[in-house]
C-alpha cells in the first residue's frame, strides 16, 4: 500500500461504511460488525500514515483543482496525522458504543445514526489533513452539513431548532468571516497552502491587515465555540449520546480547536507577533469564556449540558494555546486538543452508558452509580480528572504547558494563565463531586432500567478510552517531539 | 460533401441559433397533440444547443477570430457567444421540464412550448445583436414571448394573469426607456452599431452615458434586477414552472448578457467609464441587498427563486462594474450559476410537485432525487465550496480586492450569508421536517421533469469541482470582449 492510497482510504473507507450500515441494516449483526469493522479499517490507515509521517515521508494528494492555484488537496503531516490517528481510534470505541446504545435502548434509525457518525468522523479527518485553506473550509463545511443531522437528533420536537441554529451559527460565520480572510489571503500570499511558518510570515503584512485577519479567521471558526458564535454547541446538546459524542467530543468541537490551530501555525505562524492586539482581544475573550462556560456547566442538572459547556471550556483553552504565538502554546493546544478528545470521549460515552442502562440523566441522580457500574465510572472519573487537569492524568500536561506559555516572557499574559487555573478550579466544581458522589455514595436500589445491566459494547469502550487517557501521560516527550516541525519553518 | 453542408452551417450558426428555434416553434404551434409537440420541441431546442455551444466552443475555446457578421444585423464577438450558449441550454432544459407540467396548458401546451421556443431564439437575438435596433428587436420579442408563456398559464390559475400584465407593464416602461437610451445613443455617437461605442463618445459624452443608463436600466428590468422586479414574484409564483423557468434561465440570462456587452463598450470609455461602472454597482449592490431580504422572507420556493435570481444578478452586475476581466469573467461564472441553481430549484420542485415551502416538508423522504437538486441549488445559492456559486463568489471577491473595491466584496458575502438562511431552510424543511398528511399524499407527478434539474445540479457540483473549462471559457470572453472595447 503506498501512502497516497492510505490518504484517500481515510476517506473513501467511511463513505462506503455510511453507505453498508445503510444498506444493510439487517440483520443489525451484520451492520454493526461492518460499522466497527470499517472503523478499524480506518483506524489502521491512520496509524500507518502517522507512521509515514513519523519516517518523514511526505505525503499529498489532489482530488481536484477547484480554483486556479488552488487544489482540493490533501497531506499529512505532523499535526493533522496526530489528530487523525486519535478521531479514528476514538471512532472504533464510539462505533461499538453506538452499536450496545442503541441495542439497549432501541433506537430508531440506528443505520442512520451510524452512517452520519461515520461520516462526520471522515469530515474531521478531512479537517485534519487539510493541505490548504480552500480544503479545510470544504471540510468544514462538509462536517457542518453531515453533523445536522445527529444534531438533529433527539427525543423531544426541538429537532428543526437545533438544526437551524446549528446550521446558522456555523456555517453564518464561516461564510461572513472565514471566507472573506481565506480569499484576502489568498491574495495577500498568493498561495493557499498551509506551510510551516505561516504563509504570511515575510509577506509585510501591516498590523492591521494581520489584526483583522485573525479575527475574521478566528472568529468566522465558529466550530472552536469561540464566543459570539457558541450557540450551536447548548443547541445541539438534547440530542443522543451517540450524536453528542460525535458533536462535542469526537467531530465537530475538535475540528474547530484544529482548524484555529492550523490557522495560527500554518497561516500566520511568526506574523501572529504582527497581531498581537487580537491576539491578547481573543484570548482575554476565549479565557473568560472558558470560565463562564465552567461555571455555567456548574449550574446544569442535565448531564448532556453540563458536559456540553465543559466541552467548551476545554475547546476556548486550545483556542488560547494556539494565539499566544509561540511554540509552547502550539504544543499545548496540540496536547489540549488529543487529551480534551479522549477524555469527552470517555465521558460522553460513560454518561451514554448510564443513560442506556438505567435512564438517569440528571447530576442529582448519579450518586452511587458507581457502586453498581464500576467499570463505567471508573472510566468517568479518570476522564474527569484529565478534563480538570489533575496530574498526573493527560489533560494536566496541557494544562501545565498552557500556564507556562502564557505566563513566560515571551508572552507575558500572567492573566491569561490565571483565567486558565480558575477554569480548572470550576471544572473541578462541577465535574469532581459528580464522579465522587458516584463512586463513593450508597448504591441505589433501583439502579437498572435493564436487568442485566451495561452490555459488554457500552462498558469496554468507556474503560478503553480511560486507558488511552492514561496512555497519554507517558507520551508527553514523544509527541513534543513528533510535532516540532509543526512550529519549526521550513528552511 | 455532408462535410461542407457542416462548414457552411458552423459560418451561419449566428443565425441558425435564432432561425432553428423559430422554425421550429412555428412547427410546434401546429402540432395538436402535446406530447408530440413536446417531442418536437425539445428536439430544435436540443439542436439549436448544439449549435450555440459549439459555436461557444469554436470562439471561447478554439481560438476563432471573433466578430463574425451576419447580414441582419448579427454580430458575435465573444460574449455573444457565450451568452447564446447559455440562453439555448437553459431553454432546452427549460423545455424538456415543461414535459411535466403540460396539462397546466391544457390544449395550448403546444402554443407554450413555441412561445418558449421564440423566446429562446428573440434572446440569443439580443446577444447576438450587432446593433442597437437588434437589441431592441430581440429583447421585446423576447420579453413579449415570455410574458406570453405567463399568461397561458392563466389556464390553471387565473393569478398568471397578473404576472402576465405585470410583465407587459414592465416590459412597457423597459422598451420605452431603451428606446429613449437609444434615440440619444445614436444622435451622440453617430450610429446605431454597438461596435462604434467604444470609440465614438468624444462628441456629447452625457448624452451618450445618459442613453447608455437608459438601456442599462431597460435590461436591468428584464433581468429583474431589485428594486427593478416588481413584475418578476408573482410571474415565477403564478406563472407556473414552465414560465419560472423561461424567465430565470432564459430571460434573465439573456438581459444581462446583453448588458455585460453593453457596459463593456462603456467602461473603456474613459470619459464616462468611471460614471457607468459607480451606477452599476450601486445597482448590484442594492439588487444583492434587497433581493437578499426578500428571499429571507420567500413564502413559496418560486418566489424565492425570483429573489434569489435578483441577489445573483446583483453579483453579475458588480462583476461587470468592477470593469476587468477577473470581474467579467466573475459575472460570466455567476451567470452559470444563476441559470443551474434556478434549474436545479424550479425544476426540483415542479418534478416534486410542490411550490410552497411547506410542500417541501419531509421531501428528502419522499423525493430523494428531487430533493438532492433543490439542495445542490441550494448549495450553490448559498455559495457553499465545491458548488458552481462558490466559484462565482470566490472569483468576485478576489476580483473585488484586486481593484481596492473592498464593500463589493463585502456586498458579495453578504449574499452568501443570506444564502445560509434560505437556503439553509430549505434543506431543513427537505430532511428535518415531517411531511403534513395532505402533502405526504399527494400524487408523484412525471419523474422526467427531473432530469433536467438533477443535471442543473450535477453541473453546479461538477463545475465547482472542475472548473476549468468554464473558466477558460469566461476568461476567453472577458479578455477578447474588454481587448475589443479598447
């Protein structure tokens, strides 16, 4: 198999996955053992690419020349094969989730719901290994339209709403803001094409130009849930928990915090320093958000949204790595983002489960689950902790470097270090007591809605993606180095 | 031997584009069965395509010297060409989804498609027009057939009546104007042949810039350009989808065709350039700005389509105002565009058999293949990546920014924003909505009617992923149209 091939099977493999499950709905063995099959399939493309990637074998390939210069263009390098290899390990575990969900609770369309599931996975890889600014607003776009409808699904009549409103604050700002930056700098450099360093760097951009491109761009990536445009994400947070999984943990919520990501290393790189006032505008905001959305989570009973706002406070903090301009930020976002995947993931999925097995969905009724779900929420308090940035679990190394980048001198945005520790401290507050109370209060005595209790499909995924939230600890050094080219410009 | 008839008839495919579409209306008009008049008449529309595109074909992509003459006041230069490829292709398509809603003409069904035919053929005779008088002579002719369409399907529903004198009203005050524009075109440049506009000012500047407004504006109201389009919502809401059609691909297109060859005479003037490209783009912009409000606001999938061919030709005319070839070539890709999505919108819907949003409830379910149409109109309206629209604003845009006009390429994304809100409802109502009783059970009307549409959205997919035909080819007719004006 050479790479190119493996680049467009990422591609190709998830398609033909959402048309099978589709197809075949029956019988559901089938289905779900194609649906988990084809996401190993996809799984084991990425791993092979990082691997490609980590041998410096440069891959790329054109699907079509949309634009004169402009390719609808594919590559992997560092960064987007990283994030790739996490969405397409994630997505085995949320294929098997999806499969025991729905098996307990009977839901109807399954086929569908596995099919969009699939499908938003491959438009956030598309994201990921976007070789160009045109590519990755095309998968953007693409991931905004096959993500409605699992945002459109859920169990009460507000389906038509949270499209609507997902739809509008997506792909409005994308269209208004993003747009408009992509072709300014299309014209600006002359070339789309991502580039270590930053297209823009050495192009004697003005401090204005720089200042409004930012954020247009920043902001016009409504899918980071950067303020104004975060409706979508508490619009979308009725739906299923196999939906969310895929809107906030795995897909959607991802790809903004990556795209922003990309924009700062790849877009702007060293001309970031040339916007530095908004650059400091989007951070104060993302790092105020972060603590309204914490606290805001604080405040909900649905598990749904309170995990949707802790999401996003998770998102604004990739949001303020990627802006502080230099390499540590970079890394941190980088870390932020893979540590925030798995750990929502393995939330989302842990909540899934309770909800599947025993219809609870509030905070209040969580005490003492852990007594009968052990496994499930063994898992929901490691991935809690890593949320909250407790050491030694993934998400404090990201914590730890996006402290440290913002308080250095090269930044020196003490505040915006503090905004990041007094996020924590309220994501300890509303997740720490919940996975606490469930782990050490009396067991209920009507825990079950099923007998039988969790399926081995909706508990080895939840305690897998715990593990890969451990694993994550050990890897800190390797993947610093792995993802230096990313902040190193090209000779 | 058959070889040479072929050459002779390429030298005159100026005037077979307009003689083929008449002869055979003329035809039609006889015929009593509608089936077979259909037949017939997609056949010369289908022929009078071949030769409009290859002529296309010969001068945009070819390399053939432009400007061939016609003895009756024909001459081709490239956006001629172009713009006659489009007209006939957007009446054959236009034609063949008449197929589907020919008892709404009941026994006149055969005296429609010749109307249409004619209008095919009084429209490429616009853009093909050598001279003022030819101008003219096509354009009322044309806006005379179409209007006529309108009125027939008055047989169905009596409010096609108003859309019919809506029209004529329109279609009054337009001729009136040109007519004026015209009288002081010719006293001031001293001849009525479009080719002498370029060089000719120096005598009475104003009074030729005035009369070139008056023409402008006379086509600006057949292309229904806002706020000139009273007459164009209730034409495409009650006129029916034959009519609908004829008016979005045919009518406009051809309008403003024939005013991207006028204005680019214009702008190479350098004594009133600046003056002609300031009026226009106020014009587009405005047109962007108000059909955009009102398409957010459309009632039924029709109108919609009436105000969303007002936002894109609001884009055309701030292409053509922009005076360079990156802005025509932008005008020529959007007019693509604007002919594709309305195909792609009328003719999902008609084949779907409703107009009114709510019909459009649930219909991903219940009509997969015409809702994919309707949503890959949508899509490009929208000017969603990938789809012909993106294109045409991708190219405005950078167009715009390559001359420092920096509020057209705000004007133009505001129209893709409002795009996300009609368009977006439309594809909500289409999958995340549930039919009403009545609607879900309704009768499938005649699935050829699609096909039209689905190859409207084909190609609005398609030339958005492979443009580069299209572009060389609005590239050609920029660059030789705008060489020639200077």
């Amino acid at each position: 198999m050479t790479p190119a091939l493996a680049l467009t099977g990422m591609f190709v493999v998830p398609l033909v996955q959402a048309i099978l499950v589709v197809l075949l709905p029956r019988p559901p063995g089938l289905r779900d053992v194609l649906h988990i099959g084809l996401s190993l399939l996809t799984a084991g493309l990425a791993v092979y690419l990082l691997n490609t990637v980590a041998h410096g074998v440069p891959v790329r390939v054109v699907f079509a020349q949309p634009l004169p210069n402009v390719d609808l263009a594919f590559s992997a390098e560092p960064l987007g094969a990283l994030v790739a290899v996490v969405i397409a390990g994630l997505s085995v575990l949320h294929a098997a989730h999806t499969t025991g969900f729905v098996r307990a609770t009977g839901e109807k369309a399954a086929s569908g719901l596995m099919a969009f599931n699939a499908l938003a996975a491959a438009a956030a890889m598309a994201v990921a290994y976007s070789s160009n600014l045109f590519t990755m607003f095309v998968a953007y776009q693409a991931l905004a339209l096959v993500a409605s409808p699992l945002a459109a699904r859920r169990d009460d009549e507000d389906a038509g709403r949270s499209v609507r409103t997902f739809l509008a604050t997506i792909l409005a700002p994308s269209m208004g803001l993003f747009l408009p930056a992509m072709v300014w700098t299309y014209t600006i450099a002359g070339t789309a094409e991502f580039q270590a360093g930053g297209i823009l760097a050495g192009r004697g951009l003005d401090e204005g130009t720089a200042n409004v491109l930012l954020v247009l761009f920043v902001v016009g990536l409504a899918m980071s849930a950067m303020p104004p445009f975060y409706q979508w994400l508490s619009a979308t947070s009725g739906a299923t928990y196999p939906s969310l999984v895929s809107i906030q943990a795995l897909a959607v919520l991802p790809a903004g915090g990556l795209a922003v990501l990309k924009i700062a290393a790849f877009v702007f790189g060293s001309e970031l320093n040339d916007a530095k006032l908004a650059a400091h505008a989007l951070v104060a905001i993302a790092g105020v958000g972060m603590c309204i959305a914490a606290l805001i989570a604080l405040s909900k009973q649905d598990l749904r949204e309170r995990l949707a706002y802790s999401c996003m406070a998770q998102a604004l903090a990739v949001v303020m790595g990627a802006l502080l301009a230099l390499s540590a930020g970079l890394f941190a976002a980088a870390l932020q983002i893979v540590a925030t995947m798995c750990a929502a993931t393995t939330l989302m999925m842990a909540a899934g489960t309770t909800a599947a097995v025993t219809g609870r969905r509030n905070a209040a009724d969580y005490p003492g689950l852990g007594r009968v779900m052990p496994w499930t929420f063994a898992g929901f308090a490691v991935a809690s902790a890593s949320m909250i940035g407790m050491p030694p679990f993934a998400g404090a190394w990201a914590k730890v470097w996006l402290i440290i980048a913002a308080a250095t001198p090269g930044a020196g945005l003490i505040w915006a270090a503090v905004l990041i520790g007094v996020a924590a401290v309220l994501t300890f507050a509303h997740l720490g007591p919940l996975a606490a109370a469930a782990l050490a209060a009396r067991a209920p005595t009507d825990a079950f809605k099923r007998p039988d209790g969790a399926s081995i499909l909706l508990a080895t995924p939840v305690i897998v993606g715990a593990a890969a939230t451990l694993w994550l600890l050990v890897l800190a050094d390797p993947l610093a180095s792995f993802l230096s080219p990313v902040w190193t410009p090209h000779p | 031997m058959i070889e040479g008839y072929i050459v002779l008839l390429r030298a005159h495919a100026p005037l077979l584009a307009i003689a083929v579409p008449l002869a055979v209306a003329a035809l039609t008009a006889l015929i009593a069965s509608p089936r077979v008049a259909w037949v017939v008449a997609s056949f010369g529309a289908l022929t009078t395509a071949m030769i409009a595109v290859d002529m296309a074909g010969r001068i945009l992509l070819g390399g053939t010297q432009p400007l061939m003459q016609e003895g009756v006041g024909l001459g081709v230069d490239a956006v001629g060409a172009f713009g006659a490829a489009i007209v006939s292709l957007g009446a054959l398509l236009a034609v063949i989804a008449a197929g589907a809603t020919l008892k709404d003409f009941g026994k006149a069904a055969p005296f429609a498609l010749a109307t249409g035919l004619a209008a095919s053929a009084a429209w490429s005779g616009v853009v093909l027009a050598r001279d003022f008088v030819g101008l003219f002579v096509g354009a009322q002719a044309g806006w005379l057939a179409v209007a006529g369409v309108v009125a027939l399907a008055a047989l169905r529903d009596r409010a096609g009546l108003n859309g019919a004198l809506r029209m004529l009203s329109a279609g009054g005050v337009s001729a009136a104007l040109m007519l004026l524009g015209i009288g002081l075109l010719a006293t001031s440049i001293n001849g009525v042949e479009l080719s002498v506009l370029a060089t000719n000012w120096h005598g009475a500047p104003i009074s030729a810039a005035t009369g070139l407004a008056l023409i402008s504006i006379a086509l600006a109201i057949c292309a229904a350009i806002a706020p000139l389009h009273a007459w164009a919502p209730i034409s495409y809401a009650r006129g029916g989808a034959f009519a609908g059609l004829l008016i979005g691909t045919v009518a406009s297109a051809g309008a403003l065709c024939g005013l991207a060859r006028l204005i680019a005479f214009g702008v190479a003037s350098p004594e009133v350039g600046g003056g002609v490209s300031l009026a226009l783009s106020v014009l587009g912009g405005a047109s962007v700005l108000v059909g955009s409000a009102q398409a957010v606001g459309a009632a039924s999938l029709r109108r919609l389509a009436a105000y969303a061919v007002a936002v894109q030709g609001g884009c055309i005319l701030l292409g053509i105002a922009l005076g360079s070839p990156a802005g025509f070539e932008a005008a020529f890709v959007q007019l693509f565009g604007l002919v594709a999505s309305v195909l792609a919108l009328i003719g999902g819907a008609a084949a779907a058999g409703g107009d009114t949003l709510g019909a459009l409830d649930g219909l991903g379910r219940r009509a997969p293949l015409a809702s994919v149409a309707i949503t890959a109109g949508a899509l490009s309206l929208m000017g969603a990546p990938l789809s012909i629209g993106f294109l045409g604003r991708w190219r405005l845009i950078e167009a715009a920014l390559g001359v420092g006009w920096w509020w057209v390429a705000a004007v133009a994304i505001a129209a893709s924003l409002a795009g996300v809100f009609y368009g977006g409802r439309l594809i909500e109502r289409l999958y995340f909505r549930r039919a009403s009783t009545a609607v879900a059970a309704s009768r499938d009307p005649w699935r050829f009617a699609l096909a039209p549409a689905l190859l409207s959205a084909i190609a609005a997919v398609a030339l958005g992923l492979q443009p580069i035909v299209l572009l060389h080819a609005a590239e050609s007719a920029s660059q030789l149209v705008l060489g020639r004006a200077e």
